[in-house]
C-alpha cells in the first residue's frame, strides 16, 4: 500500500523516540512505545479522494480499532514528538524542530489548517 495513509503511517513511526516501526497484518505500521498503540494504513484505493484514515489498535488490541483522520493523528504526533525532543534545549530550537516536522507533515497531507483547528478547541 503507497497511499496517503501508508504516508501517514510511515511519518508517524519516524517520530523517535515516541513510535516506532512495525509490522502487523502485512502492513507497515507505527507503534507507541508509550503505550503499545498500533497505527495500520486504510487501504482507500476504491474511495476517489483519499483522506489519509488511519486504523489505529488502542493497546494494540484488535478489539478496540478506531479508524481516525490521519492528518490529525499525525499533527498531534508531531507536536508531542517536538515537545519531548525539546527538554533541555531552547525554545527556539524547539519551534524550528517543530516547524521542520509540520512542514515535512504539510508535504504529505497538503494543508493542515483542519487539523490545528481541531486540536486548539
């Protein structure tokens, strides 16, 4: 699967030292190191615009599976990921941290705006 939910998928589980790689269910996948969560891809071939859902396996428990927008799941990531990595450091290294991750994001997804919206209300 190369589509926008694999992308997604694959950005996410580049957010060392919070996620990781996985494999699961012949998919690549992200994993929480924080709690086990599984992200897989959507596979949204047959959908005529792909929106970048993303099953995400709460624990990684099969049984409680969640198909959740991507991008947003992403952008939070992000800035979680940008957080951690900036204990210590400036915080102007860790606002051009952050904004080389959301600008990597925005490259993938295309705007972000729906999703800074969503998680300031």
């Amino acid at each position: 699967m190369a589509g926008l939910s694999q992308r997604i998928v694959d950005f996410i589980a580049e957010l060392t030292p919070l996620y990781t790689f996985q494999f699961a269910d012949g998919h690549d996948c992200a994993l929480s190191l924080a709690d086990g969560t599984l992200y897989m891809p959507v596979d949204e071939s047959d959908h005529e615009l792909e929106e970048g859902w993303v099953a995400v396996l709460w624990q990684g428990d099969g049984h409680k599976r969640s198909e959740l927008p991507g991008p947003m799941l992403a952008y939070q990531a992000a800035l979680r990921c940008a957080q951690l990595r900036g204990v210590g450091h400036p915080l102007s290294e860790v606002a051009a941290y952050r904004e080389m991750l959301l600008t990597r994001l925005q490259a993938i997804c295309g705007s972000l705006a729906h999703s800074e919206a969503m998680l300031r209300s």
